[in-house]
C-alpha cells in the first residue's frame, strides 16, 4: 500500500511566527511543485517521517535562511519555511464471518 498524505490539511511553519493552515489552490487534492517552491521559497526536499512528511527548502542552509526552530524538533537542521503534511491512516478492513456471530 503506497504512502497517502493530507495536502489539503498542510501546516506552514516560518522561522518566527505561529504557523498557519494552507491548502491547494483551486480545490485541487495536492500541492503543484510550483506552490511549494513558492511556499518554501525554493527546490523542494522532502523529509518522511512516521506521521507524514516534511516539506522543505533543499538549498535553505546554502541560501543563508533563518534556522526553523520549530520543524527543527524532529532531529533535523531545517532552514526558511517547512511544510508539515499528515499521513493519511487508513485501517485495515475487518471481515467477519457472519454465521459465528450470534
């Protein structure tokens, strides 16, 4: 089963500041690499984590960009503006055999 994500549920984290929700532009289901660039302010990274994913500036360090202390917690150095998407959990579907149940 591949790996599903929240796009439509992002938080934007900046290096100072509250972060704040942010969708897709035009009801789409996902982010275009464009508007996370324009988010980030930069090529794309992305960071897996168990509970969804990372989205960050690849070349923020090099681009000299505030540390972001609050995506920083995850055990990584992250610079500028970071994208935290949910994984989408989905359970396993249950069968039950219908002639034991009383």
């Amino acid at each position: 089963m591949s790996e599903q994500y929240n796009w439509p549920s992002a938080i934007l984290y900046h290096p100072a500041g509250d972060p704040i929700n942010i969708k897709p532009i035009d009801g789409n289901e996902s982010f275009g690499t464009d508007e996370l660039e324009t988010f980030i302010g930069g090529p794309v990274g992305r960071i897996k984590l168990d509970n969804g994913m990372l989205v960050i500036n690849d070349q923020g360090k090099e681009m000299g960009l505030q540390i972001n202390d609050m995506a920083s917690k995850n055990g990584y150095s992250l610079y500028g503006n970071v994208i935290f998407v949910s994984k989408i959990i989905q359970a396993e579907s249950v069968k039950f055999d219908t002639k034991t149940i009383n």
